[in-house]
C-alpha cells in the first residue's frame, strides 16, 4: 500500500490519482469535494481523522518516505483526478487549442 502510494511521485504512475501533502491541501481536497482514496498520518492525528476510515496510521519514517518535502506535515493523502468533461457541444460555438506554445498569443 505505502509502495503504490509512493509510486505516485512518478508522473508515469499518476495517470487515475496523486498525492496531496500538509494539512491546508487535504483541508481543500476535502472542501473542493475530492475523492480521498487513502490518507496516511501520524497516530497523534488521529482525533481529526475520525471521520475518514480510509485512514492508515504510519510512523513518522514511512511519513518521510512517502512525503516529497524534508519536513512533512504530519499527513499524506492520495486523491482521486476529476475526470475532464466536455461542455455541452449542441449549443454555441466552440475552439479548442492543443499544444498552444505561448497562450498570450491566442488573445485576451
């Protein structure tokens, strides 16, 4: 489980997830409506966590190890990706752009 996750520092392994650091990101995942798939914490966390039984409790080591900053916060989480949807093609008219090497070319 902490191997998947940690896996997840890997653009290539980050295709239906990613992972979220520190207590202000999770706290916006939560209010944004993110699906949480899993989170790993310290213990002494475990009083805010209640709520959430996706929850793995882990050392602070496995902390480290799986949090990309030197000081983690005390909680790491994978988050689900939004899947991209389309607007409603039947009404209006519509450009879409790929690639677009400088956007301040394309206009206001």
């Amino acid at each position: 489980m902490v191997k998947n996750a940690k896996k997840l520092h890997q653009k290539k392994y980050r295709k239906t997830s990613y992972l979220i650091e520190g207590w202000h990101l999770f706290e916006e995942a939560v209010q944004a409506g993110a699906k949480i798939e899993k989170i790993f914490a310290l213990v002494e966390y475990g009083d805010k966590l209640v709520d959430y039984p996706q929850t793995v409790f882990v050392t602070e080591e496995i902390l480290l190890d799986l949090a990309d900053s030197q000081t983690p916060q005390g909680i790491v989480a994978i988050v689900q990706k939004e899947e991209d949807q389309l607007p409603d093609l039947s009404q209006g008219k519509y450009l879409f752009l790929e690639d677009v090497q400088d956007p301040g070319n394309v206009g206001p």
